[in-house]
C-alpha cells in the first residue's frame, strides 16, 4: 500500500524524524469553507514561503509542475487554485501539502527496502540526493552506500556510523546522520514497511536535518497491527487509479481466498489480459508486445481464488472498451484448481452486457484442466464464443503469437466489414 507523501511524514514523525510544518487541503473544503481559507491564511503568514506539492503517487512531481513555491499570500492562492484544475492520469488532483520552505544547504538520499536474493533489508544512502539522483546513481554508482541488516539481529548504532563515514561525513555531522539513518531504518520496520525511500534529506544552514519527502509502501497485511493507521480509512493514493483499477482492488479486500485484481493496470492497448501470477506472467507480455500486439490492461489471479472472485476480475477486465481479444495466460498450476478458477471467468464472460465476438485464447494447465477445457468447448459451442485452448504442451510465449494473430484478423475482418 503507498502512502501519500503526508502520511508516510506521518510515520516518520512518529519515529522522532524531523519534517517541514506543513498543512493538508483538501479541493472540496478549500473551496467550499471559508474558515479553511482561514486557517491556510494563518499557516501562510507563520511559515511563508511556502512549497505546494500535489499528493499524487508520480515521479518528478517538481519537473512535472506539481511542486511549486509560493512567496506571498496571493500567490500561493493563485497556485492551489491552478493546482486543482490540473490532472494526473486522468484524475483531477485533490489533495495538497503545503509546508514552510526549508532553506538547503545539502540534500542526501535514503532508501531502505528488502533485498529479495539476501532476503534482508537494505539500505542505500548517497551524500548526493535530490531531483536528478536517478541520474546521478547511474554515472557515480560507487557514491551509493549499500548495506544489508541483518533482520534478527537488527541495526546496530556501529553500522549507521560506519555507513555515514563510507559516504563521506565527518565527525561534525557523522553521529546527526547516523542517527538519521537509524530513526528511518526503526520507522521501516516497526511500521511493517515494504520500502521507505526519503528523497532528499535536507541538511539546513544550521545543520539541522529534515525529510524533504517520503515514498513509502506499506505491508497492508500489517495495517490492523498498527494503531497510527486505526483512523485511515484508505490509507493508498488512489488519484493515480481509474475506476476499474479501484474497483479490482476492492475484489479482494476482507477475502484473503486467493488473489484476483489486487495487481490490475489498465494500459493503452486492445488485448486484455488475465495472467495467473508470477514471473512467466510478465515474460509472456514482454512476449506480447514483441510481438506487436498491445496490452490493455495486466491483471493476475493466484492461489486457488473462487470463481465468485474470478467471475468478478473477469467482467471489471473485459469490460474496457475497444477489446480486439482476451489473452488468459499462465504456467501450470499446482495448487490452484483451474476448473474453478475458468469457470468464474465463463460465468464473467456470460454476464457481460453486450457478448464479446473477439477471439480469446486460453492457455493453461493444472488440476482439473481437462474438465475446465470441456466446460468451455462447450460454452463456445452453444453461445458462439470464438475460444482457442492450449494445455502445457503449447509453449506459453506461442500461445502468446497465436493471440495477436488471431486479434490482427479481427480487427482485419471489421475494416473490411465495416462494423
């Protein structure tokens, strides 16, 4: 789940890590209250000048005109409002920060986040952050200080101390970093964190250091653990989601039978589709797009969901306009029974208002294939559905160029017809 750059300071606070004062708006009071143009006027006047940063989940929000400076009272009016007319994939933004400009000295960059070959967390921290570190780590690489923690042992104050000297602090600012590094490293574990990226840590004028921003993913398994997060209702930006995007989310929320759209990304292509999860999924829509076919969203399925679950990923994925086909893709299953699991995307595919007449190739096996393979030649038969199946002994990335050529004929076949 990711925060809201607010909410991960939230944390960060709770974790005695030093953030800009700042206030929250939100588009409907701002317009709507005047007592919270008030209260925005006097945060103004105690903290000016201020940054206004739109709450989106989106790289280079500042390269982007989402972060932008206000000096005076009407300016800063001036940019909320131009703020709010202003859309980030197709949604309009909603939610702002405002917070007092830290004067800059230095910026640094630190991330904490779960190195899956070591399985511990790991920490990377540069003297040289900000906007371009993306392009800065690829041409000085060996600024960039890794370092693995142990997770039963933890962060020993020793290692946050060797990690400032490697990066190249003396002892005027050594221990402040060090500290620094071992508040943030608390605040990622303690709070179930998946990530925790802090771009940049300001170090001011007068040596003090603060959060500039906050990328952080939480472990939602891990929410009901946590107080601080008793009062969120959603904790997760959902600006950046469209409507089948939130609505796929919802399919597996309080039902933990499997997965099933959690993972859901509309995209700008014609072909849907519904991969069964892992690694092989991602392999066959790199295979997909070689071979010139276009994704129109990416969803998966995994751990033997029931087919009420299945029934209702399959109509929020079909559902996207403009299908040219529906490509179902997936290794063989072990443990997931691919009878159930294909017949809820059967009882998906019959619910739908208007019946697709695009091709849909299938390719999967696993328990109950044979029987899953007979329920839909039958279907097809009877609702003239145009389905092509493939067990294991089709290569998935052939299934995969079976797919496109079957939807290039389609789109071929209504040029020619008209309709």
């Amino acid at each position: 789940m990711r925060l809201l750059e607010h909410k991960g300071k939230e944390l960060l606070k709770f974790s005695g890590i030093k953030v800009p004062p700042g206030i929250v708006t939100d588009n409907k009071s701002y317009i709507n209250l005047s007592y919270h143009k008030e209260r925005f006027r006097e945060f103004f006047f105690e903290n000016k000048p201020v940054i206004i940063k739109a709450q989106v989940i989106s790289g280079k929000r500042k390269k982007s005109g989402l972060i932008v400076e206000a000096l005076d009272y009407e300016s800063a009016l001036t940019a909320i409002d131009s703020m709010y007319k202003k859309q980030v994939n197709g949604s309009f933004i909603d939610t702002l920060l405002v917070e007092k400009k830290i004067e800059v000295k230095e910026e640094y960059f630190l991330s904490i986040s779960y190195d899956t070959n070591t399985r511990k967390p790991m920490i990377i921290f540069s003297k040289k952050g900000g906007i371009d570190v993306e392009d800065h780590s690829k041409q000085n690489s060996s600024e960039f200080i890794t370092t693995h923690v142990s997770p039963s042992e933890g962060l020993y104050d020793h290692v946050c101390r060797d990690i400032a000297k490697a990066a190249g602090f003396t002892k005027n600012n050594l221990l402040q970093v060090a500290s620094f590094i071992k508040k943030a490293y608390d605040c990622f574990w303690n709070y179930d964190c998946k990530s925790l990226e802090i771009n940049p840590v300001i170090l001011t004028p007068d040596n003090v250091l603060y959060a500039g921003d906050a990328k952080i993913i939480i472990d939602e398994n891990a929410l009901s653990r946590h107080d601080v997060f008793s009062h969120i209702v959603d904790a997760e930006d959902k600006s950046f989601l469209n409507e089948r995007e939130i609505e796929a989310r919802k399919i597996d929320a309080n039902d933990h039978r499997g997965v099933a759209g959690k993972t859901y990304i509309d995209l700008d292509g014609d072909i849907a589709v519904l991969a069964s999860g892992g690694g092989a999924s991602l392999t066959c829509m790199d295979a997909l797009i070689e071979a010139g076919g276009k994704p129109a969203n990416y969803t998966e399925y995994s751990g033997n969901p029931p087919r009420e679950k299945v029934k209702k990923l399959t109509e929020i994925t079909l559902s996207k306009p403009g299908l040219n086909g529906c490509l179902i893709i997936g290794g063989r299953a072990n443990f997931t029974d691919v009878f159930e699991t294909l017949s809820g995307f059967a009882e998906g595919l019959e619910s739908l208002k208007n019946k697709p007449d695009y091709p849909i190739v299938i390719r999967r096996a696993g328990p109950n294939s044979k029987q899953a393979f007979d329920m839909l030649k039958k279907l097809s038969v009877e609702k003239n559905y145009d389905i092509t199946l493939y067990g294991e002994e089709m290569p998935m990335t052939a299934a995969v160029r079976v797919m496109v050529e079957k939807s290039n004929a389609y789109k071929e076949s209504i040029a020619v017809n008209g309709s």
